[in-house]
C-alpha cells in the first residue's frame, strides 16, 4: 500500500538537527507514502489570541495531523524534557476537537546523553495521554550520541539503530494500514 501519508513532527527548530535527520530516516524506512513535516514555528498558545479566531498556521498544523494515517514525532530532549515549541503545538492541536484520537504515532528522539531521549519521551506520551492517540509501545527508538551515527548526507549509518528504526517504522505502518 503506497497510498498512505505520514506526517512527521520535529520537537527542534533547527534546520540541520539530529532529531530532523532522525525524522526524516523514520520517514524513509516507513516505505512508500506522501511524507508532510508540519511546522511548529506557532504563535504562543494564549487564549485571547484564541479568541481572536484560531490561528491560520494552527489549522493548517491541525488538519495536516488529520489527515495524515500516522505521525512520526522527533523529540530532543532540553532540560529533562520535550522542547516548549513542541508542547505549545499540542496546546494548540488540542482546542476545537480531536485530530489524535485513534491515529497511529511513533516517537523517536536523538539526544547527547547516554540514554537518547528516554526522559523526553515519557514526558511526550504523558503530555499525550488526552489526546488518545494510538502511540507504538516499541521498539524504542532512542539514540545517544547522535553526531557519531548519521553520515555527512545526513543519512543514519549505525546498522542497529537502523535496524531498530526499521522494526518501529514497520510496525507504525502496519498500524495505519490496519486503521484504513
């Protein structure tokens, strides 16, 4: 089935960062699908604003995860935790109803530290929890010291962790092929 799409969100603004590089691995062992990276650069979550009338850039995010058959979120991990602009979007993605319910979601993350994101990525599922997506279990894909495992390309060169991206971006479209 070639015909899905899978949306990927990056928790790091930054052009060139790991957990894009690791997102963008994810979309490619995913297989055959219309990849969409949706952009987090959101105004602050504030409900005067909200009042005003929900932000174009917010629906566009909003129908973007709607629409998709499965998210792939890339997550840093700053301070013990996923980044603000990362849950600003979810603040906003909660409001007017529910595009997570039931949809399929893999976590990845990239991290300096020896764990690879662990802590970001329990935080991420907690910050989830409301919004009932279907978030894979396993395997988790938590990659230490990410500036000795992707190539000059940006390309994940690390047999293993390729391996286990393979195992859980297989598993997320089994998830959504289910779900059609």
């Amino acid at each position: 089935m070639s015909d899905l799409t899978l949306m990927g969100l990056c928790g790091s603004l930054r052009a060139e960062s790991f957990n894009r590089k690791l997102m963008h691995s994810a979309a490619k062992s995913f297989g055959p699908a219309t990849f969409v990276e949706g952009d987090l650069r959101l105004p602050l979550f504030d409900e005067d604003l909200e009042a005003q009338g929900i932000p174009a850039e917010v629906t566009r995010l909003k129908e973007q995860v709607k629409a998709a058959d499965a998210v792939v979120i890339a997550c840093p991990e700053y301070n013990k935790a996923p980044p603000g602009v990362l849950k600003n979007a979810l603040d906003w993605l909660s409001r007017g109803g529910q595009p997570w319910t039931g949809k399929p979601v893999a976590l990845v993350s990239a991290a300096a530290g020896r764990a690879g994101g662990e802590r970001t990525q329990f935080a991420l599922r907690l910050m989830m929890v409301p919004f009932r997506p279907l978030i894979l279990q396993g395997p988790e894909m938590l990659l230490a010291s990410p500036k000795d495992h992707f190539d000059e390309s940006g390309a994940l060169v690390t047999e293993s962790y390729q391996n286990l991206l393979d195992d859980l971006m297989g598993a997320l479209r089994q998830a959504a092929e289910a779900r059609r």
